[in-house]
C-alpha cells in the first residue's frame, strides 16, 4: 500500500476520535457534528462540478468515513477503519 494512503487512514482515524471526544466532552453536540461535516460535503460537491466522478467521489470519501463515524460513536460502537472504508463504498 501506498504510504501516503497509510498516512491519511492514520489521519482519518485520528480525526474521528477526535471528534467522538469533542462529542462526548459536550463541546459539540452529534447534531452539529453531523452538520458541519454535511456542509463539508456539500462544499465539495459544489466545487467538485469539473471533477470526474471518480475524483469527487475521492474528495467525499474522508467525510463520509467522518459522517459514519459520528454516527457511530459511542460506548461499544467503533468500527475499524476497513469497516468504514466498506460502509462508505457500498453507500457510494
């Protein structure tokens, strides 16, 4: 595998945890977790007009993975990144 790949799942995950703490410290809520990472996404979409498919789907990939993660997150629930990886391309 690509090291700059292994670089961004270490990224990915980091990021997740990080923001499952900020949900569970009550600094944010789930909700608006879920929102900001949807307006991310929809910037993405709107800049991503002369992007082939494939390269739009690449830039949704880390807010996806981010959006199921949030979801998740929780006593119990962690997946691993492999599992979130699944889950986003089968949502794809």
């Amino acid at each position: 595998m690509n090291t700059a790949n292994l670089q961004l799942e270490g990224l990915l995950t980091a990021i997740a945890s990080i923001n499952a703490l900020l949900v569970d410290s009550g600094v944010v809520s789930r909700s608006d977790m879920q929102q900001a990472l949807e307006r991310a996404q929809q910037g993405v979409n709107g800049e991503a007009r002369g992007l082939s498919e494939a390269n739009r789907k690449a830039m949704l990939f880390p807010i996806r993975l981010l959006l199921l993660a949030n979801e998740d997150s929780g006593p119990g629930k962690s997946r691993t990144f492999a599992e979130y990886a699944e889950a986003v391309g089968k949502s794809s």
